[in-house]
C-alpha cells in the first residue's frame, strides 16, 4: 500500500513540474516580443493611474453616495456607495489577467504576433475607456 501511494505522489510531482514548465514556456513566449513588454509596461501604469485616481477620489467623497454615471439626457442616472468606484479598477486588472492567459493559451498559433498585438491593443484602448471614465467621475462629482 505505501509503495502505491509513492508512486501515486511521483505522478503528481511530475505533473505539477510538468505544468509549471508550460507555464514559463508560455509565460516567455508571450513576453518574448518586444512589443508584448511594452503593452504590458504601458497597461501596468494606466492600471497604477487608475488605482491611483479611484483611492483619490474615494478620499475626496464626503457623502454617504457618489455619483457612479451622468447621461447628457437623462442628468445623474446612476449613484451608488463610495467603495463602488474600485470596482472598474478591479475589472481592469481581471482583464490584464485574462488577457495574459488567453495570449499563453494561443502563443503556439501561427500568427501569434498579429493576435497579440490585435488583444494588447484593445485592452489598451479599453484601458484607456476605462482611465476617461475616472476622469469624468471626478468632473461629475467635484467640479
């Protein structure tokens, strides 16, 4: 019986090693283009920025709600609690993420390079969506 059960645990071992062997071979495929290195650079200080501007507007908030949407037709359509606003950062940093993990996933296709840099892009651009939206949330609450 202990001698299924090394061998059992030497299965296992093997394949955690296995995983994580992919794991950084695909992690440095990715990351491999220099491209690649410079979205990444690029989201992490948007990412940062917009951190950075939701805890300093939450600091700013005085009431017990904030003002979280405003349509041009309808006025302020949407309020919610303070604590709220770290949800689009939070968001932001889930889509780096799975980003990240769909790019190891398809690093192996052909056109790699064109699919990394069409999924770096437009996060890049929602990123920035995302760092307009903060912005504008200031405009709308404090100015």
């Amino acid at each position: 019986m202990s001698n299924e059960v090394m061998i059992n645990l030497s299965k296992i071992f093997h394949q955690i090693n296995s995983w994580r062997q992919n794991i950084r071979l695909s992690w440095s495929q990715v990351f491999s283009f220099r491209h690649s290195r410079i979205y990444a650079l690029i989201l992490a200080i948007i990412n940062l920025s917009i951190w950075f501007f939701c805890f300093l507007l939450f600091r700013r908030v005085t009431g017990e709600l904030v003002v979280l949407h405003y349509n041009t037709d309808f006025g302020i359509d949407f309020i919610a609690e303070p604590y709220k606003i770290f949800f689009l950062p939070l968001l932001s940093l889930i889509l780096i993420i799975f980003n990240i993990l769909c790019l190891q996933l398809l690093y192996k296709e052909q056109h790699f390079r064109l699919i990394s840099h069409l999924w770096w892009g437009l996060l890049l651009f929602n990123h920035l969506l995302f760092f307009l939206y903060i912005f504008s949330l200031y405009l709308i609450n404090f100015r």
